[in-house]
C-alpha cells in the first residue's frame, strides 16, 4: 500500500554515501535475553510472553461472544481469518514471524493457528471452551495500553470548489524511501525517508512547510479538497476516511504514503503548555479547545512534523498488509512484537456514550500498523459510524492481549 519512489541511479549512490555518514555512529538495540525466566516470573521489561494456565484461558473463551464485537455468530470472523491466512501465506514459511521472550513462532506456524481456527470456527458457537482446548494462549507483558482508530467522514470535493479551502495531497514524485535493512543488518526494519536537494539528502518537507509555507502549491499533487485543517489533521492521524462529495457520491481516502517525520502527540503537547491536562485529552476535548482558540490552531497542528499522503479508492479501509478492516475485530499492533496475522484474544473495558465503560471481551486480528503504535500498546479499529467515532476518540485503557497458538504447532494437540 505505500508508494516507494527511488532516485536515479547516481543520485542514488550519492545518497547512500550520506546515509552511511549519518548512520555510522547510530546506537546498537540492545538485545532481549533469551535465557529462561525465573519463578515466579518477573515483569518482563523488553515486550514478553508469559504462558496463561490453561484454568484461566477457559475462564476467559467462557467470556467470549461474538455480539460484543457486532457478530450474529463467530462465522462471520471467518472472512478477516482468510484474509489474515492468505498474508501470512504469502510469508517465507521458515522464516521467524516473531522472537521475543517467552514466544517464538514462525509463518508456518502462524498458518497452521489460522487453518486451524477456520476450520473450528463452527464449533464456537456452541462450545466456546473449544479456544482454551485446542489453543495454548500467551499474556503480552508487560501491560498493554489499548487506543483506538476510526474512520472518518469529510466532506470534500474532487475539484477547486468555494467552501473546500483544504487540500487532500498524494503522494509527492520527489519523495524517496530507502530501506536501511539493505545496507546494514543493524538497520534491518527501518527506513529513511528524504528528498534529494541539489544532489544532497535533505529530510522531507514537514507540517508547517506544507500547510503553513506551500512547499507542494502548484504541483498537481490535490486528490481532493476538503472544509476544515482540522479534520485534515485527524484524518491524517486515522489513516483513512470516506470524503462525502457535493452530489452525495461517497469515496474512500486511503494512506498512500507520509514524509517520514517523527509523529508528535498533540495531546502531548497540549499537557505540556497547560492547555489542557493529558488525562483529559480526548480527541473531542482537543478538537474544542481548537475550535476556542484559533489564534493557537495553526501554530499548534504543525507541533506535529509528521505527514501523511493519501489516494482515492472505491472501498476500504485497509491494513498495513493491504487486507480490508473489520469493525471491533481489526487491530493494529507493533510488527516488532506481535506479527501481522497473528490471532489474540483481547479484555478490556471500552468507553459508553452514556457515560462509564463496559467489559469488553474478543478474538481480534493483528491487521495493521501505525505510526504510534510501539511495543506492546495495541490499537482497536472501531469503524466508520457514530459509535466507532466515540470509542475511538475517547478510548485509553489498560488490557490484556493474549496471543492465541495451536496446540498442534506446539506439539501438544491430541
């Protein structure tokens, strides 16, 4: 789904030359201990998994029901299952699908899990102990902070239009991404994104160069043009969203791409000016606070250098793996420390609109990734309506993920 664009050959090797100035010195991650814990079992301080008895995995799939998670029956999970199985299909089978303390499983592994879970998927329904029987569950430790994401809803219009000041940007043609994993082992899994100045690396444009000084006017880049820089910016932290244009037809705005920025938290920032406390900081209390002071707006979305290029498409949302999100199923995860594919069961509570929280209890998939999404926090993807708005935007709890793994893969099936 990300658009890779690549420099001519000599500005290339150029490039490559700056890179290894640039990185020479970059500090080594340490490496997690792979020896066996001790009992008990310490809080892991590199992301871990700790082995759930088997009592307490049937206690938890007891609690598991479909409704909670808008399905008449767990067979409707099998379409999110097959489009998980035919990535982690596409995955060299012998390769690591993930190494961490406590847990290391490879991508035939994950497959093996996935088949299995389809074919048992008409068994859940009646007995759902069936999960704790056939399926060893692994605790990510240590704690899990659960936020959420949606899909919103602008209204746009496909061409210049009074009323629609903002523009939506695709991908820009002097926008590169180099993978660092090519050059050295120590890089493996990062990228570098640049554009190159007159034959010189220079980081990409950032927020306040795009939308406060023009840095992309005049280039064709516009796939759309929208109302508010505000929903732009949320949008933009979403990842994808649905643009309502003037005659009632409805598109799909897809990632396409960002400038390689370090993505800064808004509410972060907010908390650090005393403008309004951490702890409160819901994306509606933020939206308000913008909307009451506009003479701070500007100044305050481009704290955040980080972003993000978008496309038009018919349908949609999509993962990190290029699979369609299924609401209170889909979820985005740090590929480090959990792998994409990968099945878990998720406890939580979740935020009502009529005030408190409720339990909340489901067999998830590991469909997506995002840019704040590190270590063991965990991303819910709640939809596109009225509800998934609210949960996602006042979402920020403590949970429990459990990675479920087949019996059968670990050699303790029947």
């Amino acid at each position: 789904m990300r658009q890779l664009h690549r420099a001519p050959l000599s500005c290339a090797a150029l490039a490559l030359a700056l890179l290894v100035i640039i990185f020479g010195c970059a500090p080594r991650v340490p490496k997690v201990p792979s020896g066996p814990p001790a009992l008990p079992a310490p809080v892991l301080e590199a992301p871990g998994y700790q082995p759930l008895p088997s009592s307490e995995a049937a206690s938890l799939s007891l609690g598991l029901t479909p409704s909670a998670q808008g399905l008449s029956s767990w067979r409707e999970l099998a379409p999110g299952l097959r489009r998980s199985l035919a990535y982690v299909s596409s995955r060299p089978a012998e390769a690591t699908a993930v190494d961490r303390p406590g847990l290391r499983l490879t991508w035939a592994d994950l497959r093996a899990t996935l088949e299995d879970l389809l074919r048992l998927l008409p068994e859940l329904d009646r007995d759902p102990a069936v999960l704790a029987r056939e399926f060893a569950w692994f605790q990510l430790a240590p704690e899990t902070l659960l936020s959420g994401y949606y899909e919103p809803w602008l209204k746009a219009s496909l061409t210049p239009a009074p009323g629609y000041p903002v523009p939506l940007y695709g991908p820009p043609d002097d926008l590169q991404v180099v993978d660092l994993g090519r050059f050295h082992p120590k890089w493996q899994g990062q990228q570098l994104t640049y554009r190159l100045v007159n034959g010189r690396v220079e980081p990409y444009h950032d927020r306040a160069a795009i939308d406060g000084r023009g840095a992309l006017n005049g280039r064709g880049l516009e796939i759309a043009w929208t109302r508010d820089p505000v929903d732009v910016f949320f949008l933009q932290i979403q990842g994808s969203g649905r643009l309502v244009l003037p005659d009632g037809r409805v598109k799909h705005v897809l990632y396409a791409g960002k400038n390689g920025r370090e993505y800064v938290s808004l509410a972060k920032i907010m908390d650090q000016r005393g403008l309004l406390p951490r702890e409160a900081a819901s994306m509606p209390a933020i939206r308000s606070l913008l909307a009451e002071r506009p003479d701070l707006r500007r100044e305050l979305l481009d704290t955040n250098p980080s972003y993000v290029f978008f496309r038009l498409a018919d349908d949609g949302p999509y993962g990190s793996a290029g699979q369609v999100l299924t609401p209170f199923v889909s979820a985005a995860v740090d590929r480090g420390v959990m792998p994409l594919g990968a099945v878990f069961a998720l406890d939580t509570r979740l935020p009502v609109p009529t005030g408190g929280e409720e339990r909340f209890r489901g067999l998830m998939l590991a469909q997506d990734t995002g840019g704040a999404i590190k270590q063991t926090r965990v991303d819910l993807f709640c939809g596109s309506d009225e509800r998934g708005e609210f949960v996602a935007g006042q979402l920020k709890s403590q949970a429990r993920v459990m990675v479920v793994v087949s019996k059968r893969v670990l050699g303790l099936g029947k």
